[in-house]
C-alpha cells in the first residue's frame, strides 16, 4: 500500500495498492547447465492519478528466460543468453530496481570470469521495454556493452570494482535520458571502493566520468557518491551512524555544444538519492545524515535527513527514473530543492514472511515553490513480502 500526496508538488493525491507475483521455474540437471524461466505479474488497485500502466502494472510477463552454460562456484566460467535480471555492485549503475512493481530486465549474452577474489563480467545487454498487455521487448538499438569487475584481494577489507560501459540509443525513439535530442553514443568509465577500517568504521565511494555524443552535443558529465559509516557494536541496538554525499552534473548552458547532464544509465534508483523517490543522479547535490538500528533480531529502523540542491539551475530537475521532471527555471532565486525526513521499519518474521513500513516527507525549499506550486510531498507506505 502506498500513498503520494503532493504529487507534481501541487495538492494532488492518490492512494493505491500493488501486487506482485513472481513464479520460477529453475532447471539444472548438470553442474554446468542452468535453465530458467520466471514469469510476473504486476498490478496497481484503486488507483487515481498514477498510471495502469509500467512501472505500476504489467500483467504477466516474462521476467527472465535464460540458459545458462558453466557455474558461478564452479570452474572460472560460465556464459548466459536471454533475459535476465542484472545486478552489479551497489545497482547504483546497473540494477533490477526491485523496489518498483515492475522492476528491470535485461535481453543479454554475458560471459563471467571468476577466480578467488576475481570477478569479471563482460555483457551486450539491451534494457525491456515494458508494455502492459503484450510481451515486452526491448528496443532495437538501444543498447549497452560492458565489462564490470571486482577484486576483493587488491585492498585489504576492501572490493574495487572497476567499469566500463558504453551506451548507444536511436535518435528515432523518445527515451528520458536522450531528452528528444538525437542520437546517444555515450562511453562511461568508472569504479566503485567499499570497505571497512579499523573501529568499526566503513565506507563506499563510487564515481564514473562519461564522454561520447547525445545529437549534436559532446558528452563531458560526472558524478560521485560518498558515503561513510561508524557502527557502536556495543550499544544495544548497534545503531549505524553514517554521512553521505552526492552529486551529478547538469548541463549549465543548454544553448551551447556541451551536454553536462549526467547519465544515470540502468539504477536500482530507490534510495539512491532519497527514500520517496523524487530524485535521480543528475543534475543534483545531496546532503544525506542518519542512522540504522537493529532491535532485537528480527526488527530494523532507519531514520534519514537529506538536504537537496540542483547542480545548476540552468538545467531541469530529473525523477529517479530519470526522466524530466520539472523544466529549468533559470530565474528562480535560490537552487534548492528541499529537505527529506525517513522514517523507515522493517520486521522479519521468518526467513519466508518480512513486513516493512514507514513515512517520508520532503519540505519543500525555494527553487520548488517558485518553480512548481510548493506542496510538500508525503509518501507513507507499508508491504509485506511471503517468499515460499
């Protein structure tokens, strides 16, 4: 169950449950050949402003449909063909963003290498294009070719993770991240450093710089996220205290050749900027605080702040999935954005049921209440989730 209430940051709301099945079927009669097939059902109920439609609904569809030839735990490789979920890292470039109703699939040849502390994934992927009522495909052209890696021995306590991917889209088709401007032909090149020091204190950092050309404009974007974490292993709710900060280019003179508007590329995208989801990696600034606790076993909570900014207010403001979301205002006074306050519980019954809950709001600050009719945004939730 959901609720947006403020949605376009005007005095709309809409409430609305969702359902989603999944149900598998994994066939391995060798050590060395997998073959899968799962289907999903995904649907929105009492509904008003948000669409019956991806990503809230898409009846019964092939979520993934693979062969898989080799084993991961086996030997040094395996090889994957047809649809598949993908997963790299912190699925802060590439993920199935479960979160959703719908979440994300991929079309996919893939060749994996992996050695004690050696992972290599090389892939040509192209990302479904969901449609409700028929059987999704992708698009033609709208393609992305990668290696992604991780060496866990490189560091002590620490994964690095290495990439490199590079994206073309049809200029003929009409996707959020080419913005109606032609032709993509985008190389993204970065790394991911996670790990843990001594005291109990941890860290992520990740950042990508990208190049190439989107019509008749030369790439030049970046973006970064860092993150640090202490963890009181002797309190009684061992509570994480962590601080964190984002950003991702925008481009600052839209007139000109340049286009600095990052690329968010495939995220995992909840809670990457914020837990409502208001925000992707682009064209943005994030301030985030907070702290994660366990009480007991089976409960954890999460209480969260960020502080949001564009990067230039010369360029728009872009949804998680990263799409528009708002036009530049480059007359607005001030460039930011809001504050968020997260509230969030999860409940783990057993290793089959879990049950979560929680409550965000974001105040809205000056760019939003010039920019758009200033309605602060509420989004409580609640799920529960029965694996069997």
């Amino acid at each position: 169950m959901e609720s947006q209430n403020g949605l376009g940051y005007a005095p709309v709301n809409d409430g609305y449950d969702l359902t989603q099945l999944r149900i598998g079927m994994y066939i391995q009669p060798t050590s060395w050949l997998e073959i899968v097939g799962v289907t999903q059902d995904s649907r929105v109920f009492f509904n008003h402003h948000v669409a019956t439609a991806p990503p809230y609904q898409n009846i019964w569809d092939i979520r993934e449909a693979y062969v898989k030839l080799g084993s991961s735990s086996e030997g040094w490789v395996d090889f994957v063909a047809g649809r598949q979920m993908f997963s790299f890292g912190d699925e802060r470039v590439i993920g199935p963003s479960d979160w959703s109703n719908m979440g994300r699939t991929f079309d996919t040849v893939r060749v994996d290498l992996h050695h004690p502390g050696v992972n290599v994934s090389i892939f040509a992927a192209s990302v479904i294009n969901a449609i409700d009522g028929q059987i999704d495909h992708h698009i033609e052209g709208d393609n992305i070719y990668g290696i992604y890696s991780g060496f866990s021995h490189l560091i002590p306590h620490a994964t690095v993770e290495p990439y490199l991917l590079w994206r073309v889209a049809p200029g003929n088709v009409s996707l959020p991240e080419t913005v109606g401007h032609g032709h993509m032909n985008e190389v993204t090149g970065g790394a991911r450093l996670a790990g843990t020091l001594p005291v109990n204190f941890d860290y992520d950092v990740e950042m990508n710089k990208q190049t190439g050309s989107l019509g008749h404009y030369s790439i030049d974007a970046w973006a970064g996220h860092w993150n640090a974490g202490h963890t009181f292993v002797n309190a009684r709710t061992q509570p994480r205290l962590f601080a964190e900060y984002n950003y991702a280019s925008g481009t600052k003179n839209p007139n000109g050749n340049t286009w600095g508007t990052h690329d968010q590329i495939y995220p995992s995208s909840h809670d990457k900027m914020d837990f409502a989801d208001q925000f992707g990696w682009r064209n943005i600034r994030d301030i985030r605080a907070g702290v994660d606790e366990k009480v007991g076993r089976k409960w954890t909570l999460t209480e969260m702040v960020d502080d949001f900014w564009l990067a230039t207010k010369n360029d728009a403001v872009y949804g998680s999935s990263g799409a528009l979301s708002i036009p530049a205002h480059p007359g607005t006074a001030s460039s930011h954005l809001g504050a968020e306050l997260d509230l969030i519980a999860e409940y783990k019954q057993s290793g089959h049921v879990s049950y979560g809950f929680g409550f965000c709001h974001l105040f809205t600050g000056q760019y939003l209440n010039e920019a758009t009719p200033g309605k602060a945004y509420n989004y409580p939730f609640s799920y529960v989730t029965y694996i069997f």
